[in-house]
C-alpha cells in the first residue's frame, strides 16, 4: 500500500472514530434542544450547572495534559513491554506492572501488542498484571484528587497495585499450561 | 550480536527487503553463533499498530542493529531511541548482505546515510513536537465524550431529583457494591468519565462502596470489549480475567471505603 493510500485510510478512520464518539454529545444537545422548548428556564439552569462543573475540573484538566506531555516524551512503553517476564518472577511482576500504569489510549489498541508478546512467550500472569495496572492512570490524577480527595485516592491505588499482582498469580494458576 | 535483516523470503538467499516495515519476513541472525531464524513481519499486515509490532519483535529478540532497503523516518527514529542503529540503501541476498557486513563494508559505506543527531537541540525540538501532537490527539479524542457527560450531568441535577437516584440503591453495602460493580463493567472509554460520573453520584448521595467498584471494575472489567480480549488472548483467558477482576473489585471497594473512614475519621 503506498504512503498516500495509507495516509487516506487512517484520515477516513480517524473521521469514523471522530463520527463515532461525537454521537454521544450530539444525543445529549439534541435532549436540551427538546428540553429548552419544554422548559427553557430549567434547562438554563442545567447549562449552568455543566458550565460550573467544566471550570470545576478545568485546572486538573491542564494538569493531565501536561502529564500526558510528559508520559509522552519520555517514556517509551515498546521498550517496557518488551521486557515483560515469562514467569511471575519480581522483574516480570515490575515491568509489566509499569507498562499498565503508563501505557495510554484505549485498551483495544494494545490486545495485538498483547497477542503478540504472549506468541513470543510472555506470561499469562504479566499481561493480566499489565491490564488491571491500566486501573491506575498517573496523568488523571489531577481530577481524581479534585473529586475524591488524595487519602482516598492514595488508598485506592495502592490496593489496585496489590490487585493486580494477585490477579496475576491467579491467572498463572488458572492457565498453567494452557 | 544479533541482527535483523528484512527479507522478501524465509533463507539466506532470499533478496534484502526494499521497505523495513512492509517487507513479508524478517532474518535475524546470530553473528555469535552463525544461527539464524525467519520470522514474518506483523509490520506488513497493514494493521493498526502493526508497525509498533515490528519494533517490539525486533527489541525481544534482542537485536541490535537492523538492515534494509529504506526505513520511514518514524520507525527509524522508535529504532534509535531503543538503542537499535538502521543501515539503509541495502540490496542483494541475505547472505551477501551478511558477508558485507562482516567485512565492514556496509558500516563503512552506508554509515553516511545514518540521520545522524545533528544538534541536540534539534532533536529535542523535534521529538517535543512529535510528543505535543501524540498529547494533543489523545486528549481532543477524549473531550467529546467528556463534554458529553458534563452536559449529562447538568441535565440530571437540574430534572432528576435526588431521591430517584438514591432509591435505587438500597443502601445495603454488599448490595450497592455489587451494583456499583456492575454498571463499571458494562460501561465503558475514558477512565476520567468514570471519576465524573462517580464524583456527581457521590453529591447525590450515592454510597462510597458503589462509586469504588464503579470506578475500579470501569477500567478492570470490559463486557463491551470482551470480544476483542476473546480474539486477542483467547476465550479462557478473557472470561477468566474479567471474572476474577468483577469478583475482586468487591471485596477492594469495601477495603478501601473502611480503610478511608479509619485515616479520616
């Protein structure tokens, strides 16, 4: 497939994915289009009340773009996948835990990364550390804190670590030899 | 030291592939031990991520140096940042290639063709530009839903009264959890959605154990992606994996609400 060919397919794709995730929004404008000529000063009020909130989350959210930023520039997930282990040895256990908690972007981008370390001999038990670690997202920190406060959310995390790592075990126990 | 040749066939005679990313097979030898093995490209399958694929392959085997036709500038600059050089401008047989090699003919002559890293802080520019686009793309891609919710919720504090929502949950702690936990799991996308949502549920008096194993089984447990995940890793592996994590997000909502009223009370 040429260059242009390729560059013409992912700009179609990225237009049906934009098409796709702008239907939500667009259902809820058309309820308060239908809201707002039933009950217009109501529905004044809800535009206030999302207004607040959007300026509510507004700092967090500069925040997580400057941790995406970063994330970004200096963390290079391929090279840390790579090292997922075999067995659920410390390293292994690590490493993978590490690539869940800064890989990025939707989940079912990552399945043939996945598919394909697991063909190369990675572990059943890294690759579900690697997915509940995804729990854990560094950059959504910000507006995690703003709306939950950081014991709890210090608490959480920890125990979302913890997790992981049992789930790993499990799932090394469960699909022994298979 | 091994080395990654991209190949249009599976032995040493077949002919260097043109493009690094879209040949059909790659050859990694062992310059060590003289062994060598064929392994197809998940590069030429022209898939989502098929690319990123090829360089994961390559950063398994242990390879450190990759030969080829040509190399985007892209897959050459992922190359380089994981400690891998690329030659390109090579032609010929697998074995040629090699025995040139060898002989230092091919560092000697196509070295110049190297991006060497001119300045530093050119790099460095170029490689935060890449990085702000990457950032850019991947929070504007999140915002319509988010926007979507925010407006969402407007609409719920404005027509729906506090009472409906909390008659819908009992009360019950093991009953609210579960229930917490279920609508994490067939709900699904951005991780910050489920913060909003659970955070607004909490103001309309939602119990903490529900809003946890809501945001904890959101990102662990996915019934919508369970398909692919089947695909991907296999039907046992899957079910599996969501079930162990739908059971243990329970038991953790309910650990970490007790431990959060013990440190703040």
């Amino acid at each position: 497939m040429s260059s242009v060919n390729k560059e013409n397919v992912k700009e179609s794709k990225d237009k049906k994915a934009l098409g796709r995730i702008s239907i939500f929004p667009v259902c809820v404008l058309a309820c308060y289009g239908i809201l707002c000529a039933i009950e217009p000063h109501k529905s004044l009020i809800a535009m206030r009340t999302s207004g607040n909130l959007l300026l509510y989350i507004a700092p967090p959210l500069v925040l997580v773009f400057v941790i995406m930023l970063a994330l970004n520039l200096f963390v290079k997930p391929a090279q840390i996948v790579a090292l997922f282990g075999k067995g659920l040895r410390i390293k292994g256990i690590v490493f993978s835990m590490v690539a869940g908690i800064i890989s990025m972007g939707p989940i079912y981008v990552w399945y043939p990364l996945l598919k394909n370390l697991r063909e190369e001999g990675a572990g059943n038990g890294p690759i579900a550390i690697f997915l509940y670690s995804r729990a854990v997202k560094p950059f959504l920190l910000p507006v995690m804190i703003a709306y939950f406060g950081w014991i709890y959310v210090v608490i959480l995390t920890l125990l979302t670590v913890f997790a992981s790592i049992a789930i790993g075990c499990f799932m090394s126990v469960f699909m022994k030899g298979k | 030291m091994k080395i990654a040749i991209s190949s249009e066939g599976t032995d040493l005679s077949a002919q260097v592939g043109h493009r690094f990313g879209g040949s059909p097979y790659l050859i990694i030898v062992d310059l060590g031990t003289g062994n060598f093995e064929a392994v197809p490209n998940p590069g030429s399958l022209n898939q989502h991520g098929a690319g990123v694929q090829t360089i994961v392959l390559i950063i398994s085997k242990g390879v450190k140096v990759a030969l080829t036709g040509y190399c985007s500038p892209v897959a050459r600059k992922h190359l380089e940042a994981n400690g891998i050089a690329i030659f390109t401008g090579v032609s010929g047989t697998i074995e040629e290639v090699l025995v040139s090699y060898k002989k230092g003919k091919i560092q000697k002559t196509q070295a110049a063709t190297i991006d060497h890293e001119p300045e530093k802080h050119l790099v460095d520019k170029a490689r935060l530009i890449h990085a702000m686009k990457r950032s850019g793309n991947q929070f504007v891609s999140m915002l319509p839903i988010f926007l979507g919710i925010v407006l969402l919720i407007g609409l719920l504090n404005t027509f729906v009264s506090k009472n409906f929502l909390t008659a819908l949950l009992s009360g019950n702690v093991v009953l609210d959890t579960f229930l917490g936990a279920f609508f994490g799991s067939i709900l699904a996308g951005n991780a910050i959605n489920s913060y909003v949502i659970a955070g607004e549920l909490l103001h309309y008096g939602i119990s903490l154990f529900a809003v946890t194993a809501l945001i904890i089984t959101w990102v662990t447990v996915g019934l919508v992606q369970l398909p692919v995940e089947i695909a991907a890793l296999g039907r046992r592996f899957a079910l599996l994996r969501n079930g162990i994590c739908f059971m243990l997000s329970m038991p953790i909502a309910i650990i970490t609400v007790f431990i959060v009223n013990l440190v703040t009370r």
